[in-house]
C-alpha cells in the first residue's frame, strides 16, 4: 500500500498522526531479524515475522487462519487475511501470546477474536524489530464474554499502527491495555462499540515517548444500549523532544441511559521541549449519563524530587520512581501477573535508558 | 562534625542567610530559635542541597567534607537527614518503597551490601512500633492523606531507619499532640543523642527542649546566628520574646 492514500494531518481526527515517521518506517531497509522470547505462559504461541506465520516457531492451539471481514477503515482495509480465534464457553482459556517480528519496510496483517457467549480469553501481542507493522484486529464479543488483551509496543525503530474494532454483546467484559514502550512511532486507532446492555469496556494505556519519537492513541467509544461502563485510562510520558498525544472520545445513544463513562488522560513532560496532546471528548444524547473526565499535563513534583534525593536517592533513580508511580495505575489493570510482570519491567527498561 | 562560616545564600535573587556561622561537634545538640522568616528552613534546605537555593559566599564543611560539592543524595549517604517542616506527598510510590529504596541507596554509595525485602521489613516493623506508628502505614503512599502530626513521625520513623551521623530536624514538634511530642522526643533522644551523632533541632517551642536537652540554644534572626547560649536561653525566649532577647 501507499503512505499516500492515508488521510492528511489537515483531518481532524489524525492531526497528531505522525505520517513522515510511518512513511520512513514503510520504506526502511531490510535489518537482521530480532530475537524474542515469549513469556513463560501457557497456551498458543504465534511467532509472525513481517506478517508471516513462521510455524516452526508457532503452537496454534485454538488458532486458524483465513479471511477477517473486512474493514473500510484507512489503516483497517490494508489488512484482509491473518489470524482467528474463536472460542466458545466450553473452551480452555489459556492465554494467546503472539509475537510480531518486523524485518524493515511493511507488513499487514489482520486478525478476529470471536467470543461466543460467555467464553473467556486472553490474548498477548508484543511487536519487536524494524518497519511498519500494520494491524487491524475485529473483536465479537457475545453475551457475558470477557476477553483480556495487553499489547506492547517494543520496536526500537518504524513504526506500529494498529486499527481495531469491537462489539462488545450484552454484559460481555473487554479490558485492554496497550504499553508504548519503544523507540518506534504509533497510532492506535479504536472504535469501540457496547452494543449489548450492561457492556463493559477498560481500554487504555501508557505511551512512552522519547528522542524525536511521536505516539499517539485516538479512540472512540460508543455507548448504544443502556447500563453500560467504559474506563479509558491512558498516560503519556514525553521526553526530549518527542511527542505523545492521547484522543479519547465517548459518545452514548439517546437511548443508552445510565452509562457510566470514564476518562482519565494524563501525560507527564520530562523535558519542557517535549509535548503532550490531550483531547478528551463527549457526545452524549442520553440524559441519564454518569461521565466523568479529566485531562492534566504536568511536571515531576520537584518537591517530592528532593525529598527522595535528601534521602539518598539519586536524582535520575528518583525520576524513574515517581514516573513508574504516574503510569502504575494503568499497568496495574492487567489481570494476568506474568503479563503484567513484563509490561513493568519494560517500562522501567525504558525509564532507565530515557533518565 | 559541622561548621559553617559566614554562610550567605539567596532564593530567586533574594538574600535569605547573611553571614551565618555556626560550629556543632559530635555528640552535641544544638537548638535553632528565630521569628517566621528568619531563614531557619532555608539553613536546612541549603544544609540538603536543594536545588534553587543558591550559596553565594560562605562554605559548610561535614566531617571534614566540603559539603557544597556534594550532591543532595551523596549528602544523605554521608550521614547528613533532613527532617522536613512540610513532609512531602508522593502518591504511588509506598513507604515501604521509598525507604527501602533510601536506605539502599545510601549503603550503596557506602559500598555496603543491599538489605534483602525481608531484612528491610523487618527493621522498618520495629522503628514504626518504637515510635508508635501503626505499620499498616508502611504500606500507604508517603506521606499521602496522613495527618500533621502522622507526617512529622513518619519523618521520624524514616530517621530512626536510616540512623543518621547527623539531623536537622525543622520544627519536627509542630503538629504533635502531647503524647506523640513526648513519644518524637524519646525517639529523638534514642536515635541521636549518641557520642558519634549531633542534631539540629530547628523548634519555637520549649516543650520539645523538655524532652530533647540542647546543650547550645541559638538564635537565628534576619538570616544570622545573633546570640549562642545554653539551655536557658531557650527559657528567656519564652519568656521574653525574640524583640527583647536577640535584638
Ligand atoms: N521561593 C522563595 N522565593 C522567595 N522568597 C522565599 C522563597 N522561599 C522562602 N522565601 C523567603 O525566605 C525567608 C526565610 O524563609 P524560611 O522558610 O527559611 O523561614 P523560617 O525561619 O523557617 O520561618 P518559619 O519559622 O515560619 O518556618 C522568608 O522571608 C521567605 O518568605
Ligand atoms: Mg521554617
């Protein structure tokens, strides 16, 4: 595909996209394939590399490939065939753990959780290596389903963009959490939709940004049916002179009464040259609605800063404390403990080669 | 152990500390009187290192250690504990953290092996239950949604852990009810009045000296020591007021 064809910077809602970086990435060079373990977890194993199921390498376990319908999304349509999972409630939920290797220039590659009602699953996606990784992934969730799903971004360069899109059935549990821990550029780009009543959704994360790097989330959350919840949590860390920004946008139907909204955007500058954009939105056409937002940049406590140092803490030890403390809350949310394990010692890794 | 000559220091520009001297041996106490304003936590602050607090004449040596050239955490690993008039707030990161973090830091500057969790809990167990501090609030954020008088002994707490060579101590009384200011000051008596250790104790009030016997009671007026005497100077003080005794 071309770089081209992807709207402009001048569109709204992709004014913080970072286009120059996602075409340098789709036209980077061929680099050595990269190394990565998977974590010591049960279940499915898929190792892509650029896009390509390398099945030595691989345990399938519930996984087939195929068609996913497709998306007429910008960055969805790109990606047509890829992978499946479909569970049903009788189904073992052992979690999927699926690591993408980028080899330079681009891949795609599509992808469809399908819960039926009141199946659980939990699904582990790590992106390493170099180029432009682009993914579009349809999540069905049916009645009292719940899928866990944690994404981490550890390319050291290129870039991610991931589409996704789900419908979240009657009752039904989707909580997801992203880490942007690498060096390279990213666009997550959601639309949620809780179209059963008394849907759940968590979708949020931590972007950390650093050099001259952008990443960006920008998602969308709708509310059709009454008693639904959704928490997007997202913080965003920017150091030098990169640029972190974070879209996060709820609508709830006329009829969606009694949804309970929450958004909580927050970026921390590390250095006064980098930048954080936040842009909270509501529409909402229900007048019975619980929706509450914040959206706050600020710096370390300076205060707290010497307080820790006038105890022996040196000042950069400090600076990694209190910012793994700001994106703690968001990691904390997955489930899993191996996951989350990993999630926080990347962002620690990070923290230490940023400070 | 401490000797500060004709110490001058500004913040933004603004003389605070005008020519302060000031000697304290090993195994002394010395208390630091003044009015609002005269620059007592600033003497603490430039004694820290905080940055923004600007020396510009003057020099602070510490056991025999040019202490201005140090940075703030290598303070604190010679031996040097600041105790805060306002302990600071730091959500996220528990107490237990942040002293385990402290205290290993320190011995890690000294070349001294790491305490294990366990050992750590251990010796942070007993310090709050000397002090009285239920060691649930180990657990809680720093310093986060505790009360005034929570904060001043969890400040104390951090010292007892810590076991510095010397303390500055600012207006650590302030906030204590009767039985935690008696509570603080055996504890203070406990951690420092020791052959080795000396402390600064910056107060107002003569009720902590009744615990804590400074064996030098200074007054500290518009950024200067203006008299030095024993421990009934800080009686005359209460008595007399600042206007009479230190003009
Ligand atoms: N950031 C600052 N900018 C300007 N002036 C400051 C700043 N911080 C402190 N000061 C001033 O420095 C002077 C000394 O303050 P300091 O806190 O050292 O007084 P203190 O003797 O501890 O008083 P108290 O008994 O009320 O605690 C005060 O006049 C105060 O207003
Ligand atoms: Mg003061």
């Amino acid at each position: 595909m071309s770089v081209l064809e992807l709207p402009s910077t001048r569109a709204e809602a992709w004014r913080w996209a970072d286009l120059g970086a996602l075409s340098a990435a789709a036209a980077m060079a061929p680099v050595v394939r990269t190394e990565h373990e998977f974590l010591d977890l049960p279940g499915a194993r898929l190792l892509f590399v650029d896009g390509v199921l390398d099945e030595a390498a691989s345990t399938l376990g519930a996984v087939t490939f195929g068609e996913v319908a497709g998306s007429d999304h910008a960055l969805g349509r790109h990606a047509r065939a890829g992978w499946s999972l479909r569970l049903d409630s009788r189904t073992a939920a052992d979690p999927v753990q699926i690591v993408h290797v980028a080899t330079g220039a681009e891949n795609h590659l599509a992808a469809e959780i399908v819960l039926a009602d009141d199946a659980v699953g939990e699904v582990v996606e790590t992106f390493v290596g170099a180029g432009w990784a682009n993914r579009y992934t349809r999540t069905t969730l049916g009645r009292g389903a719940r899928l866990m799903r944690s994404v981490r971004l550890l390319q050291p360069a290129g870039f991610v963009s991931l589409r996704e899109e789900a419908d979240i059935g009657e009752a039904a549990s989707l909580v997801t959490t992203f880490l942007g821990a690498g060096g390279q550029g990213s666009r997550i780009d959601a639309q949620l939709n809780l179209t059963g009543e008394g849907a759940f959704a968590e979708y949020g994360g931590a972007l950390l940004t650093s050099d001259t790097q952008a990443q960006e989330c920008a998602v969308r959350v709708n509310h059709a049916q009454p008693n639904g919840s959704s928490r997007q949590v997202w913080r965003a860390v920017a150091a030098y002179r990169s640029r972190a920004s974070l879209a996060a946008a709820v609508e709830v139907a006329r009829h969606a009464q009694k949804t309970d909204g929450e958004q909580s955007l927050r970026g921390l500058l590390l250095h006064r040259t980098a930048t954080v954009n936040l842009k909270p939105e509501l529409e909402i056409f229900a007048d019975d609605v619980k929706c509450a937002h914040g959206a706050t940049v600020g710096e370390l406590d300076q205060r707290a800063l010497f307080y820790m140092q006038s105890r022996g803490i040196p000042r950069s030890r400090a600076q990694a404390i209190l910012t793994h403390a700001f994106v703690a809350d968001v990691l904390e949310r997955i489930g899993n403990e191996t996951v989350r394990a990993a999630f926080e010692g990347d962002a620690d890794a990070w923290l230490d080669a940023a400070l | 152990m401490l000797k500060i000559e004709n110490l001058h220091a500004e913040i933004d520009g603004k003389p605070i500390l005008k020519g302060l001297s000031l000697t304290v041996n090993a195994g002394e106490i010395h208390a630091i009187m003044g009015p609002n304003g005269a620059g007592k936590s600033t003497l603490g602050y430039v004694l820290g290192g905080r940055p923004g607090y600007e020396v510009t004449e003057g020099s602070i040596t510490f056991d025999g250690q040019d202490l201005l050239e140090m940075e703030p955490h290598e303070r604190a690993a010679a031996g040097v504990f600041l105790g805060f008039q306002y302990p600071v707030e730091i959500p996220g990161v528990s107490n237990v953290q942040f002293l385990r973090e402290s205290l290993n830091a320190q011995r890690g500057q000294r070349d001294e092996k790491p305490l294990s969790g366990a050992e750590f809990l251990k010796l942070a167990r007993a310090e709050a239950a000397r002090l009285e501090m239920d060691a649930e609030m180990l657990k809680r954020p720093v310093n986060v949604g505790f009360s005034g008088g929570e904060k001043k002994r969890n400040e104390m707490v951090q010292m007892g852990i810590i076991s510095p060579k010397f303390a500055i101590l600012d207006e650590t009384d302030s906030g204590l009810d009767i039985d935690a200011l008696r509570i603080v000051g055996d504890g203070i008596n406990r951690i420092m009045r020791q052959p080795d250790k000396s402390v600064l104790l910056i107060t107002h009030y003569q009720r902590l000296l009744d615990y804590v016997k400074p064996d030098v009671v200074h007054v500290l007026a518009d950024g200067r020591i203006t008299r030095t005497g024993g421990p009934e100077l800080a009686q005359q003080l209460e008595r007399e007021g600042y206007a009479e005794v230190a003009a």
